[in-house]
C-alpha cells in the first residue's frame, strides 16, 4: 500500500478522503492540529473503516514534526488540505491567515523536496475566479483579485506551486479547484462538524432545522438570477473526495516537473432558495428563513465547467443537490440524536 500524507486529514474533506483512498488501496496517514476539528472524527473513521487511521497530533508550519512524519513513514505522495479557510474571519487577522496558508505549503514542500517525494494533491478553491465575467468558468477562466486573504492565499500558494515546477522541480502536482461541498459519509458517522456559527450555508440550514439556529437569512434576492438569490456548484463530499483519489492515480503516470489544474463540481449551478426548497422536500421539514439585505463580499453566482475534469482525470459527479441534502440531513440528526 502507498501511504498517503493527508494534512488537515481529520476535517470535512479530509476525513472522507481517507475513507476514499483506504477504498482505493492507498494507506492514508493524518496529520491536523484540531484547531478546525474534532477528534471524535477519528472515532467516526474507525466505525466506517473497521480499524484506526494513523494520526498524528500537530501543526503543518512545524517543520520538525513534518520531516519526522517523513523519516518514519515511507510517504508516496500528499494530499494538502489544511488551511485556515473562513472567508469573513480572514479580514479579520490577514496576517494569520497568509503565515498559516501559505507557510504550511512551503514546509511541506520543502519536506517533500528533502526525502523525494513527488506527488502533491493541492486543496485549491473556485474563490481564485472571483465573479467571472463568462460562466460556467474553465480553468482557463482568468483569475480576479481575491475577495478575501482567504482567497488570495490560495491564489499565492497556485502561483508558489507553478513558480516551483518552473524551476524543474522533481514533483508532480495537481491544484483541485473545489466548488462548494455539501454532504456527510452515508453511515453519518463523519461530515460537516463547523465549530462555532457556520460559515457555510448547508449546516446553517440543517441547524435551523434542528433548532439550533432560530432562522436562516438569505443574503439578498435582487440578483440578477432565476429567483434573485445567489447561485453555487454545490458537490457531494464523496464525489470530491474521490477526484483526489483519481488525482494521485493520474501523478502516478506523469514525467516530473508536471503541474494541473482540475475545476471540481458538479457542472451546474443552484441558488440558495433552490437549495432550501430541495431541503425542505428531502427533510418533510419546513424552514424558517427570511430575506435579508446583501452581503459584502458575496459572489452572484458561479459554477464550474467539468469538461477537463471528466475528461482527464475519467472523473465525474455521481451525487445530485437531493443526495447531498439528504445525506447532510441525516449527519445533522444523527448529531442532534433525532431519530
């Protein structure tokens, strides 16, 4: 089994990923510092895999710590998740955010670098496009100014990644643009687990559902979509986890000093009371929402062209927004102990 580096290995993504590559015939290795997880994830992996994920307790930016993974562990290639990833937190502390994004990418690459490993997954993100002129956006499509730091450390840790291929690095990477994931695990033993208020809008509904939240707030709907809301790509977390599995088996094939880049979505777009109706049919649940005025910052509506990802990598959406909705429903319940 090739072992895998999966840093932020314990969060949203991450954890499904892992169940995703032990799929796969790869053997995930966790590294995350839990300041964006919960250790009870690992419990919840254990459940669906039968067995314990390695995990290692610990920060990216720790240099010492990252090469010991390293020098104990034959590693084959790394999946780089963690990040500091709140859009509105960012304006907030820039400084964190850009020595946290960035400096964990540099370690790692640096580490890689040391003990020759060639094969990098990059966590990337549809932030990069800004509000695209033309949609749905390739990966042509040009990058705007970042809305955020948040946003703008991914359009910096891109730029590092082509910078480091251009000076012939031996490594292989491939930078995944997600949309936006939605979804839980199936068995609803791992999913979303937001500390604190989410920043995402599918938890927020599912917690206004439940009664954790008194409503939802719809941020605007006097844009110039279908039913005047916001419009995103939303992906099930199964799906997306599985385009990083199709990922490495794809570095697997390349010469070095290779880099992609691959949009990861499902190809069309829903507005937010699109989402809350789907909701409200999967769920038998009513929601209390109310319209309220725009948010600063907020994009109008963007969703990916899948064509490269399909094509390239033989990778496709298998999930649909009820799927999503329904699996995230089931998390939030099992959360809630609803039967």
């Amino acid at each position: 089994m090739k072992n895998i580096l999966i840093t932020g290995g314990a969060g949203y993504i991450g954890s499904h990923t892992a169940v995703a590559l032990i799929n796969s015939g790869f053997e995930p290795i966790i590294i995350d510092n839990f300041s964006n997880s919960e250790k009870c994830v690992l419990k919840g992996l254990k459940k669906i895999l039968g067995r314990d994920v390695m995990t290692y307790e610990g920060d990216c930016n720790d240099r010492v710590l990252v090469g010991k993974i390293f020098s104990e562990n034959q590693i084959s290639g790394v999946i780089h998740f963690a990040a500091s990833k709140a859009v509105g937190e960012s304006t907030q502390i820039p400084l964190a955010y850009y020595a946290n994004n960035i400096g964990s990418l540099l370690v790692i690459l640096e580490v890689m670098q040391e003990h020759g490993v060639k094969n990098l997954v990059f966590s990337s993100s549809c932030t990069v496009y800004g509000q695209p002129d033309e949609l749905p956006v390739l990966e042509s499509t040009p990058r705007k100014e970042a809305e955020s730091p948040y946003g703008n450390t991914k359009k910096i840790c891109e730029d590092i990644l082509h910078d480091y291929i251009k000076s012939k690095a031996s490594a292989r990477i491939i930078s995944l643009r997600y949309f936006n994931p939605v979804g839980a695990h199936p068995s609803s033993e791992i999913g979303e687990l937001p500390l604190g208020v989410p920043a995402n809008l599918i938890p927020f509904v599912t917690q206004t559902a439940v009664g954790i939240r008194e409503k939802l707030t719809v941020f605007g709907d006097d844009y110039d979509t279908k039913d005047g809301t916001c419009v995103r790509d939303y992906i099930h977390v199964l799906d997306l986890a599985d385009a990083h599995v199709k990922s490495l088996e794809y570095l697997d094939k390349q010469s070095d000093c290779f880099i992609d880049t691959f949009n990861v979505g499902t190809g069309q777009g829903n507005t937010v009371l699109e989402v809350i109706n789907t909701f409200e049919k999967v769920s038998e649940r009513k929601l209390n929402y109310q319209i309220g005025p725009r948010r600063a910052g907020d994009i109008e509506k963007v969703w990916a062209n899948t064509d490269k990802v399909n094509t390239v990598l033989g990778w496709s959406a298998q999930y649909n927004l009820e799927d999503s909705l329904r699996d995230s429903w089931n998390w939030q319940k099992r959360l809630s102990g609803i039967e």
